[in-house]
C-alpha cells in the first residue's frame, strides 16, 4: 500500500515538473525564435534603407511629368551565387514585373506587394527571409524593392535550441523522477510510522478490552447457570470491577484520541501549584501507607509575588500528578526493605536563559528502569519488565496508559518531562512549566 503511494507520490511530482519544464522550453524557444526573426528584419529593413537613400531618380520627358530609376546607373548587374551570409536584392516595376535580381536563377516565387515581411520556402528546399517595399517619389509608385535573406540564421540556432532543450528537458526529468522517489519516501514516512502506531494502538487496546470483556461475559453465564445468592452476589462484584476498569480504560483512550485531535479543550486558569500538589499527596497518602510508603511533599518558601502559580486546567494538572504519584508508589519497593520506602515529591521554581518556571520532581526507591526501556515509557500500553520481550510487571495492573496521558497534559501545558533512572536506586520523574 504505502509503495505504491509512494509510486504515486513521485510520479505525479516527476509529470508535474517535466510539464512545468515543457512550458518553460516552449516559451524560451519561442523568445528565442522571435528574436532571430526579428533580427533579421531589421537587418533586411537596414539594407532597404540604404539602397533606398542611394536610388538616384531620373525625370521622363513626357506629358506626364513622371520619374523612372535607370536600372543601369542604380544597379549593378550581379550574378553572383547565394551564398549562406548573403543578402539578395530584387527589382520589380510597378507592374510587379521583375527587371533585375542579384540571384544567380530567378526564382519561382511571385511578387506579394501587399506583405512587408514573410518567410518563402522554395521548391528547391530552401528557405528564405524576404522584405517587400514599394518604392514612391511624388506620390509615384516606381517599382518594388524585394531584400531577401537565408533562413539558416534562424532554423541552424533553433534546431541546436531545441536538441539542447530535449536533452536537458530529458536530463532533468530523470533527475527529478529520483528525486521525487527519495522525497516521497521521506514524505510517506511519518505516515507510515503513524499507521503502524495506529495499528499497534489497535492491537493493544484490543487486547486489554478482550480480557475483561470476556471475564464479564464468563461471570455472567455462571451467574445464569447456578443460581446461587451467595455466588451470584460475587460474581456482581467481580463484574462492577471490571465494568470500572473498563470505564476507566475507555475515558483514557477518549482522552488521548482528544489529545491528538487537538480537540481536548483546557481550562485555562491560575492554578497554585503547591495547594494542587498537596491536594493530590493528601488523596494518595491512604494508598501509600497501606504499602508502606511514605509520601513526603518538599515546598520551599517562596518570597515571590507570583509564588507557584501556573496558568492551566486544574484537573488535568491534578490527573497529572495522581499518575506520577500512583506511578512511583506501585513500583516503590517497600515489600523488600527493612525500613518502609519513601516517595519524594518537591516542588522548586527554575531558571535557565532568562526563564522563569516551577519544577517538580517525582522521585520513588524502586528497582529503576532499564536505559533502553526509558525511549518507550511514555508509549502507549507500554509496562516495563526487567526482561526483555515482557510488557507487564508483576503485579501491575493498568493498561500502560498512565505515562501517556501524563506526557500530554505536560505537552498540552507547554512543559517539559523528563525521565532519570538508577538501577536498585529508584527513578525522577521531573515536569517543568513555565511561569507566564
């Protein structure tokens, strides 16, 4: 599928650019045309001006008082050959007769008195440029001054243009055609990698609601089997959790597809950091203490005006901090050390470049992630295992999405996440936002 887009894609860009190009050669061998045409007119125009500037005119002795040109003392009689760089002259009387000619043969082209310029091919083959000009004294009309000039000057150059032009015309193209085949592949690559995303996403959210729907269903036909009070009481308990479950499942990938729509709508408002964060340790604080973890929240003093206000949606930024806290506090291992485990959170303004924002770290003591998990932990339905090829850790229990939406409310806020790991020390979530 993708190959043959990318076909495509560089088929239409190599047929785009060879028909631009066949428009632009058109129109240079045009220009170029025309001005060789024009050229030579004014080279046979220039000769007309000579030869007419030089006519020495004679009265007749007649009734009439008219004027002739005396053939002999105007023109030479000059029976020379064409020659490729010549330029012919011819005489014709007012009758359109001709009386004398530089041509070595007369030709078999008649007299257009009516046409200035004009391109004659004889039958010979050969091609000439030729300028028609009456001759006038005192209103008379003495006869017709015919110049004429080889047409090579004009089809030798063009006839060089135009196999020039195909061959560049023919040259681009294929370069073109490669090129269009490298940029389509460049074009079509995020494509492809969000298809793929896309697909991967579908298989996993396929596979997480598979399990409990199922589950639901199998609780259900033993409900309807046995009917037991006590056994059907909870087996309705057991589907409560998983229809929650579900919910919660389905509301995280309803905010991520709004997320990456653009479509997830935030309220912005001034939101005071340190009250949010107490408020989130303060809901977690039961959760952790029945593990054994306790959360200790670090806020400095701050003698600023602004304080730890942020501009943002409070029950995002809430939703947030819940999945780093939860985050930290399910992999926190209090199950394996003497003394109970601890879950920093501190909260700190930052500077750097002239920037003001607030920093919070997430710090917890567990096992660490792996360096080369670290690039997938904010991937959808992604769980680290400190085995390869494992997506799940024991006793995890949710979907993998936690981090994902945690990294677009940061985005969606314009801030920064950042994820440090030591193996059997622990793991720092750290968010940074900026102060407006």
């Amino acid at each position: 599928m993708f190959q043959t887009t990318r076909r495509r894609l560089a088929l239409w860009y190599a047929t785009v650019t060879a028909i631009l190009l066949l428009f632009f050669a058109a129109g240079m061998y045009g220009y170029v045309r025309s001005t060789l045409i024009e050229r030579i007119d004014d080279t046979l125009k220039h000769v007309v001006e000579v030869v007419e500037r030089s006519l020495i005119i004679e009265p007749i002795a007649t009734e009439d008082n008219g004027y002739r040109l005396n053939i002999e003392t105007n023109f030479q009689n000059n029976t020379n050959t064409l020659e490729d760089d010549h330029i012919e002259l011819e005489w014709f009387n007012p009758q359109g007769e001709l009386l004398w000619s530089t041509f070595s043969e007369t030709l078999d082209h008649p007299l257009h008195k009516d046409r200035l310029a004009e391109t004659v091919h004889l039958k010979t083959g050969y091609l000439l440029r030729q300028i028609t000009k009456p001759i006038k004294f005192q209103k008379q009309t003495l006869g017709y001054l015919r110049v004429s000039h080889p047409w090579f000057e004009v089809t030798k150059p063009t006839r060089q243009l135009l196999l020039d032009l195909s061959l560049g015309i023919t040259i681009m193209v294929i370069l073109v055609a490669g090129i269009s085949w490298w940029l389509s592949g460049i074009a079509i690559q995020p494509v492809k990698e969000s298809y793929n995303s896309l697909k991967q996403f579908t298989a996993d959210a396929s596979h997480e609601l598979r399990n409990p729907i199922a589950m639901i269903q199998t609780n259900v036909q033993m409900a309807l089997n046995y009917p037991d009070s006590n056994l059907q009481q909870q087996q309705l308990q057991v589907i409560e959790r998983l229809t929650q479950r579900l919910g919660k499942l389905v509301n995280d990938l309803l905010f991520l597809a709004r997320s990456d729509s653009g479509m997830l709508e935030i309220k912005q408002q001034s939101v005071s950091l340190d009250a949010l964060l107490m408020e989130v340790v303060e809901e977690q604080s039961a959760i952790a203490q029945q593990k054994g973890i306790n959360l200790n929240l670090e806020i400095p003093e701050s003698n600023e005006d602004q304080g730890f206000m942020i501009q943002g949606d409070w029950d995002q930024l809430a939703r947030l901090f819940t999945n780093l806290i939860s985050n930290a506090i399910e992999h926190s291992n209090s199950d394996e050390l003497t003394t109970s485990s601890t879950v920093t959170i501190q909260l700190s303004p930052y500077k750097r470049n002239h920037h003001h924002g607030l920093k919070v770290q997430v710090q917890d003591t567990g096992k660490g992630i792996p360096q080369e998990e670290i690039p997938h932990l904010f991937d959808r339905f992604y769980r680290v295992s400190p085995y390869p090829k494992m997506t799940e850790t024991k006793g995890s229990t949710g979907a993998g999405l936690g981090l994902a939406i945690a990294r677009a409310i940061v985005e969606n806020h314009q801030g920064q996440i950042q994820v440090n790991s030591v193996p059997q020390q622990g793991t720092t979530f750290t968010v940074i936002f900026a102060q407006s």
